[in-house]
C-alpha cells in the first residue's frame, strides 16, 4: 500500500450537504478497495487561478490515503464521471512527505537539519 494525496476543486454552486456528500463519497471509495483514509481537509471556496469553465471560484478538498497503486484508476475514472468536480489531481507521496504530513497535522515544529551553528 502507498501513500497518496487527492486534491479535488469541486463546482462553487454546491450546497454545504453536497460538498460534504461528495467528501464522504471517495473517502467511501477508497475505504471500500482496501485503502485507508489518513486525513480529510476541506478548504471551502478559494478564487482559482484562472477560470474554469467560466468559474473563477471553487470548493477545495484535500485528501491523504494509502490504497494499493491499482486504485488509483478506479479513483480516475469515478472523478471523471462526476459532474461535480473541476479539477482533480492525486500525488503519490514519499516517506519525507509523509513525515511532514504527519508533524503539519500534530502541530510539531520543523527544524531545517541542515543548518549548521
């Protein structure tokens, strides 16, 4: 099992149930093929960077999971097919950036190991 990272823009116009509807829908997706959501982070509405058909606002939701690598075309093709959503990305993420994950989340402090006194 890997570890990944979802990013979704979903459409502004959602209600609050549709968005988080839609949040429990792929968490649902990945519990239900042997994966395992880590952490689930809604942004809300941010401005985009350029307009997305003919939208320049959208619904941010992030999204850390592990699932074996073949579910990542299931994933693809499930966010494909929903009208709902944007833009979509997943990035498979490293043990460095699973380890920043995890002390951004406890609140721990980054020290840059690097430095010398």
């Amino acid at each position: 099992m890997n570890n990944y990272e979802l990013m979704v823009i979903f459409t502004p116009v959602l209600s609050d149930d549709e968005f988080k509807a839609a949040q429990k829908k792929y968490a649902d997706l990945v519990t239900e093929n042997g994966g395992e959501v880590l952490h689930s982070n809604p942004w809300g509405l941010k401005s985009l960077a350029y307009p997305i058909a003919k939208k320049t606002t959208g619904l941010y939701w992030v999204m850390e999971y592990k699932a074996p690598s073949s579910f990542n075309e299931k994933l693809k093709i499930q966010l494909l097919r929903d009208e709902s959503q944007m833009r979509h990305m997943y990035t498979a993420l490293d043990k460095y950036a699973v380890e920043y994950n995890a002390k951004k989340k406890g609140g721990g402090k980054f020290t840059n190991e690097k430095t010398e006194a």
